[in-house]
C-alpha cells in the first residue's frame, strides 16, 4: 500500500484496486494482488470491483483464461456474500459467460433461466448497440428448454441487431415446441427481414416441423411452398 493510501476512504481505495485489476498493461502479479485485496476486503463494493474482471480480455489468450479461472475461484471463495453483488454485475455488466456461469454454481440452473429472462427484458429496453450480451444470453439459454423461454425470447425477434434475432429464433427452435411456430411464421414473412441467414435457418425448419405456412410465403433459395409446407425445391 502506498503512501497517499491512508488518506483515501474505502471507496477511493476499492476503485484503485480495480484499476490495477481491469488494466491489460499491468504485470499479472500486480492484478492478482489487486484481486486478493478485493477478496480480502469483502465489501459488496469490493464484490462488484472483482467481478468486472470478466468484461476485459488480455492480447495474450492463455494468459487471460488462466486469471479468470483464478477469479472464478475467488469468488466461489465468497460464498453466499458473492449473491447480491453478482445479480448486480449480471445486470450490468458486458460479457455474461463467466458471470452467469457463477451464478448457476450458487444458485442452480433454475434461478440462473429466471435470472436470465429479466436480464433479456433489461437489454431489450437499452436503446445503445451493444448487442453481443443479447447473443450471449440467448446461446445460453439455447442448450435449455424451459416453459417461459418462448415468451421471454420473441420480443427478441424484433431487435435491430441480425445475430440477436438468429439467436433468438434458435432458443425457440430448441424449445420443440408448436408453439414457437407463429412467433417463428411472423419471423419469415416479415417483408422488412433481409437477413438470408435467417431466413433460410427458418425454412428449414418449417420444412423439418412440416408446419404449415401460407401459399403465398416468400422463402429463400432451396425451398418452396408446396400444399402449404416448405420444401426443399
């Protein structure tokens, strides 16, 4: 600790901590031991400070997947102290991987669907193009099949962003469910959709489902419209 440390109060010392923690060009020993004076210092400020590691990357791959892994052992280390401060980051923060991934640990994968399905309604309602958290989120929740994914992903659709959009309709897709059919339908005739990923990702599967579709339905090369089902052409 230097000098000037014994006149900072503890937010000021907690916000150095992170500095040192958050910055790529500091040697490793000197974020791991910013990293242990947080965890030392236990604060839910202190919590918070920590988990914002996880929304940087270092050049070095190797290197940065190591320290993470070292910060998701601290963390665990925190126990039921690490709750309120991970919800917190988990609204927040920009990259959600490692922070969800706690959070299941803690909570079970229950909690952690729920806990993503009002994260999504957060994001949903930011006007800012940031939408890799969106993509992420819904690659998550696309390996889960759960009774509110359906209605907490088709707002989705309608995202500015075409990779949040294809994600989205791929956890309605791995729901199995009929009911994804008319969010999915609404999707596919949208004349405003000019993603040809997209569109052709859902023709294949009404064509797999042999749900039914319009006549007149405008699909993407490959396919046809034939007795009321896609087809491959």
């Amino acid at each position: 600790m230097g000098l000037f440390d014994f006149w900072m109060n503890e937010d000021q010392k907690i916000a150095k901590q992170q500095r040192l923690l958050t910055d790529r060009n500091q040697q490793a020993e000197e974020r791991d031991k910013a990293a242990r004076w947080l965890v030392d210092n236990g604060s839910p400020k202190a919590i918070v400070a920590l988990l914002t590691r996880f929304d940087i990357a270092l050049e070095n791959g190797l290197k940065d997947k190591a320290e993470k892994e070292t910060m998701l052992e601290l963390l665990r280390s925190l126990g039921d102290a690490l709750s309120r401060p991970l919800e917190r980051h988990l609204e927040r923060c920009r990259h959600i991987a490692l922070p969800l991934q706690l959070y299941v640990d803690l909570k079970g994968e229950e909690a952690a669907t729920v806990k993503l399905f009002e994260i999504l309604e957060i994001e949903r309602k930011k006007d800012d193009f940031k939408p890799e958290k969106k993509v992420d989120a819904l690659v998550w929740l696309a390996e889960r099949r759960h009774p509110r994914a359906i209605d907490a992903t088709v707002p989705m659709l309608a995202d500015f962003d075409e990779g949040v959009r294809y994600a989205a309709a791929e956890v309605i897709v791995a729901q199995q469910d009929d009911a994804g059919r008319e969010p999915l339908l609404g999707l596919l005739t949208n004349p405003e959709e000019d993603s040809n990923r997209l569109r052709t990702r859902l023709a294949e599967v009404f064509s797999q489902r042999r749900w039914a579709v319009p006549d007149d339905l405008p699909v993407p090369v490959g396919y046809a419209v034939r007795e009321g089902r896609v087809v491959a052409a």
